[in-house]
C-alpha cells in the first residue's frame, strides 16, 4: 500500500470528525476541541446527524454532504456504523482514515468478522490508508494536527512514538510534557486492520524531523515488513523498543488485548537483533531513553566520562557502566594536564573525575569543557550530590553553557529532591538529559551504544566461505515430495540426514537394520565400533526409552545391544511401532563437543535458527542462540559467540580450538537448507559434533507440515528476510567474446566493489553518483553491498581474470517502498567500455524491475553523456522535461 497516502493522514488540509459531538467528555467532543485547542490551521467539518450546528459550525448529516472533499476522517462512532461510514468516505474521495471506535477483534468473533467487513470495503477504494479501529488516534506536532482523545499535544521534537497500547500513550504523553521533551509524531496504531508499525517506520524514515523511533509492541503481525522497515531505518537512524509480554501468562494477556497472536519472546529478541532494533527490558528505560534521544545524538563509541562531586556515586556509576560492557574512557595526558591546571590538587587525576564536595559552578564548567574536548571520550555523564557548599542551579547553568558546543552527548544526574529541582529545570529547558540517579543517565546511555554496536556487526564484512551453491535440490524435492505423498509428518533419521548430506553437511553413514543379522552385517561392512538407535517414527528422544547403545565393538555387543533396545522400547512405549535399529558409525573425540542446531517455524516471523550446547543435557544448560535465516559467515560466528560455550568451543586452557570455519559452513548450508523448503517446521541435529578436524551430524530428525505442503507458497513467505535472489544469475558475452556473470551483490562482494570504484576515473564517479569523492570506505558500502533483497538489487558484472575474480561493473536498482516505482543507476570500468557491458547491465535489471511489478523505472545521467543517452533511448526512456545543467532525468513507463 502506498505510504505516501499516509500524508493525508498526518499532513492533512482538511479534516471532517465524523461523530462531532458536544456531550462533555465524549469521545467526539474531545477530538473535535483538540483539533482547534491544538493549532490546527486547516478546514475541519462535524458530521453527526444529530445535530445542526457545533461551536457555531454547520455540522453535517453526512460525510457526502461536506462541501468539499477532505484528506482525513477521524471517526468516532459505534463499530456497527463504521462499514456503513467507509463506504461513504470511499465515494467523497477521502483517503485518510482513522478510527478511534472500539467493539473489534480484541471483542470476540462478530468483532473480527465486522473488522474484516471494514477492510473489505476499503480495498475498494485505491489508497485509502486507515489508522486504527481502537485505538487513541495520531499526533503531529509539527503539522499542529491532534486527532486523538488525548487530553494534551505533545511538544514538538525529533522523535516518533508508535504504541500498540492507547493508555501507554497518555502517560508517555504526559511524562513528556512534564519533562518538556518533544515528539515529531505520536502514534496509537490499535487493531492495525490497515496502517502497521511497519508502514509507520517506513513513513517516518522519510521524514526529516524524525531522527529516532520509540516503539510500545505487543505483538507483530507482518514480520517480513516489519524486518524490511527497521533494517532500513536503523541503517541510519536507531530504534528502541519495548516488547510487551515476555512470559507465557503475560504473552496471553497481550494477545487477548490486541487480538494477535504473541510469538515467542526470545524471536522477538533474535528479530530485533537482526533488523538493528535495540529492546529495553523495562518501561522506565524507554523513557530513558526517550530523554537521551530527544535531546542527545547516538554516541559514537563506547567510552563515557564521568565528572563528579561526590567519590561515592562516580563509583555508582562506574560499576553500572562496567556491569553493562561499557568502557571507562582514558584521559589523554594533555587532558589531564589541562585539568591539573584548573583543579585543586587533590582532584582524583583520572576518571571517574572528582571535582571534591566543595565544587563551584565555575569548576564544573572548565572540567566538562576539557573533558569533552578530549578525543578519547565519547560521552560525559556529570553527577552532582548536593553538599552544604553546592550550588545545584548554579552548576547546571555551568555545565550547559559548557556544552553547548559539543556534538558529543551529555548526560546529568543532580542526585536529591528539593535542593537540586531548579537545577534539573534548567536542564529540562535547555535539552540536556537529567536522570534521578547515576545508574539510570549509564543505562540509557548504554543503550544508544547497543544501537551503535549492533550497527557495526550487522554490516561488519562477511569473509567469503567456501559453500558449494551445487545443490540437488530437485533430488531433495523429490525426497519431500514422497515423504508428503506417503503422509509422513516426522522423517526417519536416515531420511533426514540424506537431506542434509544433500546440502553438504557432513553425516555419519546411516542403515536401517530390522533384524539383529542385519545390524551385524551393517557393522562389519562400515566398520566397528558401532551405534544402535531404535527406529520408529512415533519415538522423538530415543535416549528417553533406552533406545540408544553405544561403542559395540563384536558381533556379540552388537546382538545383545538390539535385544535390549527392543526390550526397553517394549516396555516404556508399547503402542509405538518399531521396525528394527539404525546403525551408524561410532564417532567420538575427547576434544571433541556436542552442539544442538536446527531450527523452527515461529508463527511470527517464521523460520528459527537455533545452536547451543547439546546432547542429552541441551534442555537443562538452555545454553542457545536463535538468529534468523539466511545467515552469511559474520552472523553464523555471531551466533556461537553469543554462547556461554564459546570459549570452549574457540580452545580453553590447553584444549584445542574446533574447527571454526567448518562449524560455520555447516550453520550457513542449515540455513540454505530451512529456506529452501517451506514445509519443513522444526529440524534438530542433535547432536552436531564439533573436533579440531572436523564436524558431522550423528543424529537428525525433520518434521515437516502436511498442511502447508499443499498450500500455494509465496516464495519465501516461511521467512521474516529474503534470501539472496538466485534467480537473478545470468551469464552473458560481451562483444569481445569475455564471459561474465550477472548476479546480485553480496555483502561479501565489499573488496571488489572497492576495487571496482578504485580502478574507475573521477570522470565515471561523477557520472553515477553525481559528486566526487578520493576514496571508498566501509561505510559508503555498508550502503551498496549490504542490501535488503526485498527492496533493492545490484546486479553486480563477475568476471573470472585467471585466478582471481573481479568486479568490472555494476547496475543498482532501489525502489521506492510501495514497490511503484524504482531508480535506476549504472556503473562500468572505464577499461570496460564501449564493449556493451552497460548494456547488458540495464536489461537484466529491467527483467527484475518486471519481475518485480515496478511500473516506473527512473535515471539519471549527464546531459553530455552520449552513450548513456543513446542507450537509455534505444530503450524508450523518456526526459521528464525538468533536466537541470549538470544532469538529465529519464523516465521509463513498464508495462503491467
């Protein structure tokens, strides 16, 4: 759906209330007053048959009797009217909604059913974009715009609030007003039968006041667009949220509240990881939090300051830092001769920095101003403990002009009551932070650092791994296919390790044995010692029922051990039906360690990757990480580093390292594997064993769902982020007879998307990106390699130059969020040109525009280009008639 119809609903012109009343206290009448008590400067129209006139207005019968079309309606009528009210909005043109009434789906069956009533009618009229039904409405400051019963507007400031939570609204509301801190939106999203958190991320990512987002989530309902929406925004921008409902009995209560089912807490927490979202665990930190964003830029490192009255809370807050993983920042040696000099000398000499208790203001000011000079700090926390001798307002006023011209964020914490409240106002009013205690100003501020260190190892550079794309997957299919016709639900393990063979993993060889000859047999042919396990489908934990034998080492150990294991069997799980006992080779290694891996469908965000410490005590340790899919080399090593069991796994005290590159690959083709098969809803190897030379599966178990199997798929709709576009590789021949690949960019490509830049002349750089620059950094590729798959696409050119590959073009799509329209920009080696590289470049990703449903793709180009213009034209790009002297504007209309 379009965002840009969103504007009609927080940048309108013209607004009817629909449900004006003036019964004081009614919902109708505090919305209709809070639009005039607000500032909005706009037309606004009551609509109520009821009445003729409200505060000497004509108020209207109904919506098709205003004089003129209007960009928002704010309805506030009972649910029953409400199907009746859209299609009438729908024919006056009215394309903003927002629908405050309650009596939907969180109200039962009839509730649900009349939601859906609502939503159908609205599909009828093309970009109509509704907020709500039940929930508080939407403030703008900016646009003097308070379509909501809340009792007040908020100030204006540069963060946005999203709550699934209307009474969370008011009190944040006003906590702000009190601690005068602004919003440039305020956003209660109810039901979110239309309009969701991710259309709202996506919206406020294009507005300039919008420099953060605050979230209140109980629950998600479109993940894939939630995932696309925040990875975007936290590229540059940081996300807070509170996730409602971490427990079993609180996730109940939230789902019966929103009318959503609440997945489980610790995706939640592996989801927000992925898209950069930092979460907060209590509601005071999001207010915290709040406070520092509103008033303070991201640190951009993790190294605070602390300067201080009082030894006391300086200690405080050092252990709250330290507690955190935060660093205490080194003073540099001229810092600490500049302080020396304006200090007494029993000042503390290093940091935390004690001023001693009889500080003045005017001492508090030259150290904050030396110490946020000092290159190695990256944020100050000042605390002040009021003492006989302190001057709290007067040391606030100090520390404020001292900052004032920092770009590096200031944190205060004026510990007390009475004595210390003129201080904190002057704080309050000139946007410095101000917490109650020093524990409180280091979480807040650890959490912006959270947002900068998840930032840098979401676009830390993968190393490229050695994974085979050679799959058999149309041989795997074939094996599902079966296993789906013959009405299997759980796969036997000699099944499931087949498939996982098929994606490389590495397996112990696996026969099923129906009799003891046959399992002697077996062992001889692979070798003794072996394994027995019971085979049955309707037997999961094999351990459980005594299924299992290890380490049989003759024929004997080998009769004896099927006897017991079908005895045992017998007598814990006589209903089950057990053909016989896999035998495999026996696998151990005393440096050797046992992981679990695997994975799960959430009903979410859709498939889970799981690993952690394994074999029969995986459930009691709950040592595990769940990461997302798909995974490349930096968020495999990512996940195992997050284990308790780490350091055991990297080589402690004399033990050797596993072998870590092959634990990767192994986490990498998993998840291939998980994505590639949406009937597959849980996968566990376990357990997966990890020695100095190598790692195998000795046990595998898929369960696949029988009814998902027969439903048409949309691709990849079992996952929360789009795996790398496979089907977008082409090879082509240039000219010249050189063969190239075409295939979309990876984050791995970041070396030779350098090399690329670095061989192309300042002539062809100004060309694609219409200004100069003298060299690359991480950073500008962060932005090009590291892609959403879902939104854009580089189809980088490949070509093979001995042994080593090379970049020697690329073509960049980006498109616009409602997938309408897409620009459009190319870039090739200038020792590449003239051989139709460009060419090739433009129509492929003219293929993927198509493929994609674009109907409009836009470039851009210099007006002396001659090659790029007659390429474009042979193409049928048009001008747009608004070139400017430096550039040319091509439009291209695609057929539907």
């Amino acid at each position: 759906m379009p965002i840009r119809n969103l504007n009609k609903i927080f940048h309108p012109r013209k607004i009817a209330v629909i449900g004006a009343s003036p019964r004081p206290l009614s919902v109708g009448q505090t919305v209709f007053q809070n639009l005039f008590t607000g500032g909005f400067e706009g037309a606004v129209y009551p609509v109520n048959p009821k009445y003729d006139r409200l505060d000497d207005q004509v108020c209207y019968n109904r919506v098709t009797d205003l004089p003129e079309t209007v960009d928002l309606a704010v309805i506030c009528t009972p649910a029953h009217t409400i199907p009746e009210i859209i299609q009438q909005c729908g024919e006056a043109g009215i394309r903003g909604i927002v629908i405050l009434s309650a009596g939907f789906r969180e109200s039962g069956d009839a509730g649900k059913e009349l939601e859906q009533q609502v939503l159908k009618i609205a599909r009828t009229f093309p970009g109509m974009r509704i907020v709500g039904p039940n929930c508080l409405g939407v403030m703008a400051p900016y646009a003097r715009l308070n379509a909501s019963f809340a009792s007040d507007m908020p100030l204006s400031g540069n963060v946005a609030f999203i709550s699934q939570s209307g009474a969370l609204c008011t009190s944040v509301l006003d906590w702000s007003l009190q601690e005068k801190i602004g919003f440039s939106h305020f956003v209660s999203v109810g039901n979110m039968l239309d309009v969701g958190i991710a259309d709202l991320i996506d919206y406020f990512a294009l507005d300039h006041h919008t420099t953060a987002i605050i979230l209140y989530i109980e629950s998600i309902t479109e993940a894939r667009q939630f995932m696309s929406a925040a990875r975007a925004f936290t590229k540059k921008k940081p996300i807070i949220a509170y996730k409602a409902g971490r427990f079993t009995e609180s996730a109940k209560a939230a789902a019966s509240h929103t009318g959503a089912m609440a997945g489980v807490d610790a995706v939640y927490e592996a989801a927000f990881a992925r898209a950069g979202v930092v979460r907060v665990f209590e509601l005071d930190d999001l207010f915290d939090c709040a406070e520092l964003l509103a008033r303070q830029k991201c640190p951009k490192g993790d190294r605070l300051a602390i300067v201080t009255n009082a030894g006391g809370p300086g200690v405080m807050a050092t252990d709250a830092l330290l507690a955190r993983q935060g660093v205490l920042a080194t003073f540099s040696d001229e810092t600490i001769e500049k302080l020396s000099a304006v200090l007494p000398s029993a000042w503390s000499h290093g940091n935390p920095l004690d001023l001693l208790g009889d500080a003045p203001p005017e001492r508090f000011g030259k150290a904050v101003e030396i110490v946020l000079a000092d290159p190695q700090v990256d944020g100050l926390l000042v605390i002040l403990s009021p003492q006989a001798m302190t001057d709290p307002p007067g040391a606030a006023t100090a520390v404020i002009e001292a900052t004032r011209a920092t770009q590096k964020p200031v944190l205060t914490a004026w510990m007390g009551g009475e004595k210390v409240r003129a201080g904190i106002e002057r704080f309050n009013n000139a946007g410095i932070p101000t917490y109650t205690s020093p524990e409180q100003a280091v979480r807040a501020f650890m959490y912006l650092v959270s947002y900068a260190r998840n930032r840098e190892f979401l676009y830390e550079t993968p190393h490229p791994m050695p994974v085979d794309d050679s799959v058999d997957r149309a041989g795997i299919r074939a094996v599902f296919e079966s296993a789906i016709t013959e009405g299997q639900d759980i796969l036997s393990e000699s099944t499931s390790k087949k498939m996982l063979a098929g994606y490389g993993i590495p397996i112990t060889k696996t026969e099923v044995a129906r009799t003891a000859d046959e399992a002697v047999a077996f062992a001889q042919e692979m070798g003794q010692p072996v394994v027995l396990k019971v085979f049955s489908e309707q037997i999961t934990h094999k351990t459980d029922v005594g299924g299992v034998e290890l380490d049989l080492a003759n024929e004997t150990e080998i009769r004896d051990a099927f006897a017991r294991i079908l005895s045992r069997v017998q007598e814990k799980r006589p209903e089950a039906q057990v053909e016989g006992v896999t035998v495999q080779p026996m696998v151990s290694d005393s440096e050797g360690h046992e992981l679990i891996v695997g994975a799960k469908r959430d009903p979410v965000f859709g498939m889970v990757l799981l690993v952690g410490a394994g074999g029969t005590a995986a459930e009691l340790y709950r040592d595990r990480a769940l990461v997302l899919p798909p995974l490349n080399e930096r968020q495999a090593r990512g996940a195992l580093e997050s284990l308790r069991s780490w350091p055991l796994l990297k080589g402690y005290r004399g033990h050797p390292a596993v072998d870590m590159e092959q634990l990767i690959e192994v986490l990498i083709r998993l998840s291939y594997f998980v994505s590639d098969f949406p009937e597959i809803v849980e996968l566990d190897v376990n357990p997966l064993l990890a020695t100095p030379e190598k790692v195998i599966a000795l046990d595998a178990r898929i369960v696949i769902d029988q009814t998902d199997s027969k439903k048409p798929l949309r691709p990849y709709s079992h996952l929360a982020i789009r795996p790398y576009p496979e089907e977008f590789i082409k090879s082509v021949t240039l000219k010249d007879g050189t063969a190239v690949l075409l295939r979309p960019i990876k984050p791995e490509d970041e070396l030779m998307w350098h090399d690329l830049l670095g061989k192309c002349s300042s002539a062809s750089i100004h060309a694609r990106f219409r200004y100069s620059f003298q060299a690359t950094t991480h950073d500008m590729a962060t932005r090009f390699c590291f892609v959403d798959y879902d939104r854009e696409i580089a189809i980088v050119a490949e070509i093979q130059d001995q042994d080593q590959r090379q970049l020697i073009g690329v073509g960049r799509l980006v498109a616009d969020v409602d997938h309408q329209e897409a620009e459009y920009a190319v870039l090739v080696e200038d020792h590449w040109h003239g051989r139709g590289l460009g060419s090739f470049l433009t129509d492929h990703c003219l293929e993927v525009c198509r493929e994609w449903g674009i109907q409009r793709v836009v470039a851009e180009t210099a007006p002396d280009n001659r090659i790029m213009l007659d390429m474009f034209h042979k193409r049928e790009f048009q001008k747009d008639g608004t070139d400017q002297s430096d550039s040319v504007l091509l439009v291209k209309e695609l057929k539907k």
